[in-house]
C-alpha cells in the first residue's frame, strides 16, 4: 500500500523510532538491575513520589506541548515567539508551584520522602526546556532530537552502571532522572545555536501570545491534570490496601509496558502528527489516507507489544529481575495489553486537537478516574496487583475505544479508520 505519509515524514519517524528502541534494549540491560538493587520498598516509594508529584505535571507544563507545535505548523512564522513565551509561562508556574510543594514536604510528616521529592521537583525544571525539543519536531529534524536524547541516555546509563557497581541507593538513581532532564536540554539549546543561532536571537517573549496559549490549553490542563490522577490512582489504592511492596511490584510492569513499549507508539504519533495537521488544512482527502495508515500501525504495534508479553513476559522477568518480582508476572500479562488501547486514545487526542475539540478529552478522563477509582476499590482487595492491573486495562478501554467510537463529535471517525477512500 502507498503511504500517504512524505519521505521527510517517514524519516522523522524513523529517527523517533530508533531512539525508542535505543532506549528500549539499555533500559532492559541496566534498570532491571536498578529494580533488584534498590529493592521492591525502595522503588515503590520512589514510584509512590513520582506518581504524587505527576499529578501537578499538567499545572508545571501547562499543556502547551500540543497546543504550541499544532500553533507552529499552522503559523510558522511565530515559531520563536511561541517557544519563548512558552517557556516564560512555565518558568512563572514551576516557581509558583515549586515553592508551594517544598513548603509541603518541609513541615509534612513525610521527612524520610523530602529528599526524593525535592530531586523529583527539580527534574520537573529541567524537563520544560523540552520547549526546544518542538522546533525539531516541527521542522521534522527529528535527527536532533535523536542526538540529545541518546548522548543523554549514554551519559545517564553510564552514571547508573556506576551507582549500581558501588551499590548507591535510591537517593542516586532519582538525581540521574533530574541529570537526564538538564542534559537533554543543555544540548537542545547546543543544537539550535549551532545550527540556527537566528533561532535564539529571535526570542522575543509575548505574555500576550502566552495567555491566548494558556486559554486555548486550558482543556488540556484539565484533562492532563486527570490523566495523572488517573495513572496515579492504581498506586495510591496500592499502597493504601498493601504496602510498597506491591507499588514496587506493580511499577515494574509499568517500567515494561509504559517505559520501554508505550513509548514507542507516542513517538510515532509525535512525529506524524505535524504532517496530519498539514494535511487537515490543506486536503482532507489525504488527512483521512494518513490517519487510517496511522491508526493501522498503531494497531499493529499494540497487537506486537501484547503478545509479545503475554509469551516473554515471564522470561523477561525471571532474567532480569531478581526472585521479589515473580508477582509481576499475571498482572504484566493483564497490563501488556492496555497500548492496543491507549494508541487508539493518542490518536483521538490528535483529532480532537486538530479539530479544536480538546473539551471532549475533559469528559474522557474524568469518565476514566470514575471508573478506574470504583474498579480499584473493587478489585484490589480481591486481586491485589492483578486487581490494579485489571483495573486500568478496562479503564482503557472504554475510554480509547468504547468512548471515541460511540460519542457523538467522533463519528466521522470510524469512517476515518475502517473506510476506504
């Protein structure tokens, strides 16, 4: 079948794509052994911190991401202004919220968590420079984004192989994940003023151009914001009925499934998503072509990364992790497949984005917290972590797939995926 896709299109993919899988086969080499030498109560309070803090992600970036590159591909010419502005705005809202949080961990009860939580702020700073990172995306010089992501994955994989050759603990491993953040950026910011140091020179912040972002946003705030109380909820029920044990156990199935397979279908969406925008603007014909040629890669993926699980799972389990993670094994091969289902809801997001309909992603996620709260409340105590796993599967599903194909806005789009043109 002809792709509807350009060549510059399929050869950004190509570059997000390898560096998924990059990170992909060290992440198997090398955290897996950071799982075993941390121990299952480590990780789980590190996870439980990550999953605290994730749900103020949506107010740190403001949900500009999508916002800002659909704005750049639509008026190119503002490139430099959007990017600056974006980057002031969530400068202003990571102080706001920085010192708020500090001020929380300092005179709350959780002292031995303070540490962690400080680290884990932190890296929240160095991840807004990942404003740079849209210039690329948008240029479709998604070779760059390739270099700073995998010199920074060299760099940060060689301190953890260190930390985990003189035993560090807990403290260590959560400082990389805030280095991998500053180093990515300190070469994003290297790679645009080498190669276009016009670039930086236009910067010229608007507050203005920043409000009008902020307000278009503003759903995708609100649904952010749920997603990462969505995410969260599984590990909050977690520790609550058992224990950081079972956090530590149900995140290495996320680490498999979210960190290492997830990963790769969001990237491949990333990178053809300014394509799609193009295309809706100028030829809905061919915007159609591309999104069913999409959707049908994305199912493909999602189809691999479930079965590829469900018959290795146990295999990957029992050699790379020590003995304390064989609980893993049911709820990864219940877990595997929830990307089938969440790539389906990626692409919705991008149609919904393109058709200035992100309102519908608020009624999405709060349907999904709903759910995912009655179904942990229902099935933990009984399952345990297979419970949590079961959970979020279902929870998946019916918001990737049941409620885009049955609400009213999307039914061109099963038209979109399933008719020829």
């Amino acid at each position: 079948m002809h792709s509807a896709f350009s060549k510059k299109d399929l050869n950004s993919t190509f570059w997000f794509t390898s560096e998924k899988i990059i990170h992909f086969i060290f992440s198997i080499l090398i955290i897996p052994k950071i799982f075993n030498t941390i121990g299952t109560i480590d990780m789980g309070r590190l996870k439980f911190v990550e999953a605290s803090l994730g749900m103020f992600t949506p107010i740190f970036f403001l949900g500009l991401s999508t916002i800002c590159i659909r704005e750049m591909v639509t008026n190119p010419k503002l490139k430099e202004k959007i990017i600056s502005s974006a980057l002031i705005m969530r400068l202003i809202s990571w102080f706001v919220m920085g010192v708020g949080l500090i001020l929380y961990a300092y005179f709350s009860a959780q002292h031995a968590l303070s540490t962690i939580y400080f680290i884990i702020l932190l890296s929240y700073l160095f991840r807004i420079t990942d404003v740079f990172e849209w210039y690329f995306i948008v240029s479709k010089q998604a070779k760059y984004i390739f270099l700073c992501k995998t010199i920074s994955l060299l760099i940060i994989f060689s301190l953890q192989y260190y930390g985990l050759k003189h035993q560090f603990g807990v403290i260590f491993y959560a400082f990389t994940l805030a280095l991998d953040y500053l180093c990515q950026g300190l070469l994003y910011y290297y790679f645009l003023k080498s190669n276009r140091g016009s670039f930086i020179n236009k910067w010229h912040p608007s507050f203005t151009l920043g409000k009008k972002l902020i307000k278009e946003a503003f759903p995708l705030i609100l649904s952010n914001a749920l997603v990462m109380v969505y995410i969260g909820i599984d590990e909050m029920f977690l520790k609550y009925y058992l224990n950081d044990h079972a956090v530590g156990i149900f995140g290495s199935v996320q680490f498999l499934v979210i960190g290492l397979s997830w990963t790769i279908g969001f990237a491949i969406i990333n990178a053809l998503y300014p394509s799609l925008a193009e295309s809706y603007h100028k030829n809905k014909n061919t915007y159609y072509k591309k999104f069913r040629q999409l959707n049908a890669m994305l199912i493909i993926l999602g189809i691999g990364i479930g079965l590829f699980y469900t018959f290795y799972g146990n295999i990957i389990l029992n050699t790379c992790f020590t003995r304390q993670y064989t609980e893993a094994n049911t709820p990864l091969r219940i877990f595997c497949w929830a990307p089938l289902f969440v790539f389906f809801g990626m692409l919705y997001e991008k149609h919904l984005l393109t058709i200035s309909a992100l309102n519908h992603e608020v009624y999405r996620f709060a349907l999904g917290c709903i759910l995912n709260v009655i179904l942990c409340y229902i099935l933990i105590p009984i399952y345990q972590i297979n419970g949590a796993a079961l959970a979020v599967l279902i929870s998946h599903f019916t918001i990737n797939v049941i409620y885009p194909l049955t609400h009213q806005i999307l039914k061109p789009v099963p038209k979109l995926i399933f008719n020829k043109s």
